[in-house]
C-alpha cells in the first residue's frame, strides 16, 4: 500500500513541480524584459490565423533572431585622443560589440590589454551609462573601467552582445605556440572563461592574424574545440578571418564552423601603401581581391552563410601624387588621421576631395584634383549596397572596424546606413546579464 501510494505521490506531484518550476524560469525571463528601459526596435508582427487543425500553434520564435546583426568594434584606446568612450557607442543599431584587444601570454593566459581603460578608470558622471559618476570609496572589490559601463549598456540595451577580442594584427605572436600545446590551450580557455564571468561578456573573438600553415590550421581548431567545451552553447565564439585567399585558403574552415557562432570576415585592406599602385581597398566585386570571392569561399569551404559577417572599413587608405584613375602609381601616402597613408572615415573625403562610386565593383573612393590624393573607403551609398549584398546572400550581416571613426552625423555615419538598410530591424537575441560568480560585487549583484 504504501509503495503504491508513494510511487502515485510520484507520478502526480513530478510534474506539477515540473510545471510549476518551468512557469516560475519564465516568468523570472519576463521579469527581466519588463526591466528593459530601452526595449530592441519591435516589427510590428501580425498575430498569425488560428490553425484549422484545431492544434494549438507551436509557439512563435522570439523576434528577431534572424534579423541581420550589425557589429562594430570598440577599440580601448579610443578612449584617450579619440575621446571615443562607452557612453557614445550607439547602442539600439547594435547587436554585437566587439573589445579590442586583450593580449595572449605565451603560457596561455589571456591578459587584458589596458587594464586601466579596461577594468579601472573611474568615469566622470558625463562619461558614464547611468549618469553617475564612479565612486571611488564604493567599499569590496568592484568593476570599474570600459567593461562596468559595458555591463551598464548591456542592461539598457538587452539585444547587445559584447565579447572580449584576444590578439589582433599587434598581438597574434603567441597564438602559434598556444593553440599547439594542450596545456596551454587549457590555460586559455580557464581565462577566457573566468574574464567571461568575472567581467559579464558574452564570449570571446579570436582574432589570430594569421595561421601560417597547415599544422597553425589544425592548432586553431583544436583551441575552438576547447574554447567552445569551456563556455558551453550558450556563450558567443567569434573569429576574425581574413580575405586574400593565400590566407583563408589555410583554415580548416568546415571543423572551425562547428565550433564558431560568427566568422567576422576582414573584407578590406585590399590595397595599400605596400602596393605599387592605388586600389579598391574593399571593393565588393572585380580586382584580384574582393568581397565575393571571399565570401563564395567560405560557403564553399562549409561555413554556412548565416555565420559569415562582411566586415567594413570605417577607414580609408590615401596615396598622393596619383591619378584618378584606380591602377595609377602614386608617390607616397599622406600623414593621415592617427597613422600615416590612413584616414578615420569620419573626417572623409577631405576638404577639397570628391566621392565617386563604381557601381558594379561596389567600391567608393574620393579623388582631390588639386593635390592629387586618391582614397579608397566606404561612402554611405558603398555600405549600403554591402547590407543589401549581405541580405541577398542570406549572410549574418555586417561588421565595422571600427567605431570610433564613424562619422557623427546620421546622414554620413555608416553604422546608421547598415542600421536603416536592415529596416531598422536588427538581430536582437537577448544577452547575459546574471553573472554571479564573478569576482567583483557590483557585476556579481547585478550593479
Ligand atoms: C607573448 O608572451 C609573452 C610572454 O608571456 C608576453 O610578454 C607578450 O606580451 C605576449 N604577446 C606578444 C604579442 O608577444
Ligand atoms: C565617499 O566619501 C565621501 C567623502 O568622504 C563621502 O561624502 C561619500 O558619502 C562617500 N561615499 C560612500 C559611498 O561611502
């Protein structure tokens, strides 16, 4: 009798603790929608008929996960001349920001790059996302910094993703020795993981310039397979991959695809002062190097499109004493915006200069008749026809390197054109904002 009864108590009350749990995870997931203050941008959906079959609807997918993603980078020290800071990120075009950069230790140890912009700075009241000013006597230890006003951001705006990049074309160099040694590849992914928690990220981008060979391939992906068991499913794994086929032909693309949410192709630099001529720095189509081929590349190769993100130029490349004509020898390059031969878009095209567009190779460019300086970068109207490129392909969609030189103004920024491009209507998956082992209390308690 009573092993009857206790196996029926069982088989009854299970499930009603079951449901009741499952009722209380969702409405614990509302509770935090409605403490959205800025909510993502809303399609205006229509309730769909009911069903004749009498089933009851499967329920509709959350809005917006198919819609594409826009994503920037937001250098760290941009934070100094460039007076560029976390509070003038524009976050409601944004699905994913990208940190650049932390450095790799050759024992595996991911280290932040600037630990004072990062994790320590103490911003101004102006300076900051709720308008306070950090404390300094605030007692325990707490998140200050770039990432605290991330944290911040991230809670205004719950359709924005950040991850930490690791490397960059100044700190790749130990990526070789790191990916090829288990130990160390454990050491990397303890880090990443704990600067995930302790930091509230959304995952990690690696950003390794450039695997040099099949043996560096293979390495690559034994540290994505690792990385993706250390964060599970549900935290973001990102690569910046490259565009000239010498080098994406390297990569062990399909066992890569398996592992990584978002391949972040670098869809520029195809033309420099290195060159003996100008160029299209990032043209679409045409050339020796463009957009397509790498991109029909990749698909081919088994990263499916709806992982690839076509990076764009916030930049332009300038040469001087040159014709119009893209294929012209030139003498130089000019001192540019932050280094020489390289301009900041928003200061484009430069006093003096005018912008032309070729239609068919999707690329822009400015010409100054006067001094003869030709620049290749990205117009409004080029950005455009990427995102309609990107939609038209069915890729992820677009990414700009990077934010900070971005023009101010609507009418020339072109975070704002890939933004109104998509409809106004961005990937918009919710991020993570409970963080509760991470090391300092106020990201711990949710600030
Ligand atoms: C490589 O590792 C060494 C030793 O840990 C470190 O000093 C250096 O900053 C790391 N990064 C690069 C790009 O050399
Ligand atoms: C920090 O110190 C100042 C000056 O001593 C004081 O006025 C303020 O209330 C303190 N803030 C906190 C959070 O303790």
């Amino acid at each position: 009798m009573a092993d009857r009864r206790s196996v029926l108590f069982t088989v009854i009350f299970t499930p009603i603790v079951l449901i009741l749990l499952i009722l209380g995870w969702q409405r614990g997931g509302l509770k935090n929608d409605e403490q959205l203050e800025s909510p993502p941008p809303t399609t205006t959906t229509t309730t769909p008929p009911p069903a004749e079959t009498g089933i009851i609807a499967p329920p509709s997918p959350p809005s917006h996960v198919n819609d594409p993603i826009v994503a920037g980078y937001f250098v760290n020290w941009g934070i100094y001349d460039r007076n560029y800071n976390v509070v003038d990120l524009q976050a409601e075009k944004l699905s994913h920001v990208l940190y650049a950069f932390a450095n790799l230790n050759d024992d595996g140890t991911i280290v932040l790059g600037d630990p004072w912009a990062d994790t320590d700075k103490h911003f101004p009241a102006e300076q900051t996302i709720n308008k306070k000013a950090d404390d300094w006597n605030e007692s325990g230890e707490n998140l200050y910094g770039n990432f605290k006003q991330l944290y911040l951001l991230k809670q205004k705006y719950r359709h924005l993703k950040v991850s930490l990049s690791v490397g960059g074309w100044s700190w790749s160099a130990n990526f070789s020795t790191v990916a090829s040694t288990p130990q160390k590849r454990i050491r990397f992914t303890e880090t990443a993981l704990s600067l995930v928690n302790n930091l509230g990220l959304d995952g990690i981008d690696i950003d390794w310039e450039m695997p040099k060979d099949d043996t560096e391939a293979a390495s690559y992906v034994s540290l994505v397979k690792d990385l993706r068991i250390a964060l599970g499913p549900d935290y973001l794994i990102s690569v910046a991959v490259p565009c000239g086929p010498d080098d994406y032909k390297k990569l062990h693309l399909s066992e890569m695809a398996a592992q990584i949410d978002l391949f972040y192709l670098m869809a520029y630099d195809y033309a420099g002062a290195w060159d003996p001529v100008t160029g299209h720095q990032a043209a679409l189509y045409g050339g020796s190097l463009n957009n397509d081929n790498a991109v029909n590349y990749y698909i081919k190769s088994g990263v499916p499109a709806e992982k690839i993100v076509l990076g764009i130029p916030a930049y332009g490349r300038a040469f001087s004493k040159t014709d119009q004509k893209p294929g012209s020898p030139f003498d130089g390059v000019p001192s540019g915006t932050w280094e020489a031969g390289s301009y900041d878009y928003r200061v484009l095209p430069r006093p003096g200069a005018v912008e032309h567009f070729d239609s068919e190779k999707v690329a822009s460019y400015s010409y100054d008749p006067k001094n003869r300086e030709f620049v290749t970068y990205d117009t409004p109207e080029a950005v455009k026809a990427k995102c309609e490129y990107a939609l038209e392909k069915g890729l992820a969609g677009v990414m700009f390197w990077e934010l900070s030189a971005d023009a101010k103004t609507q009418d020339r920024s072109l975070l704002h054109t890939a933004y109104t491009t998509f409809n106004n209507q961005i990937h918009s998956t919710l991020n993570h904002i409970d963080y509760s082992s991470s090391q300092f209390q106020n990201i711990k308690s949710g600030m």
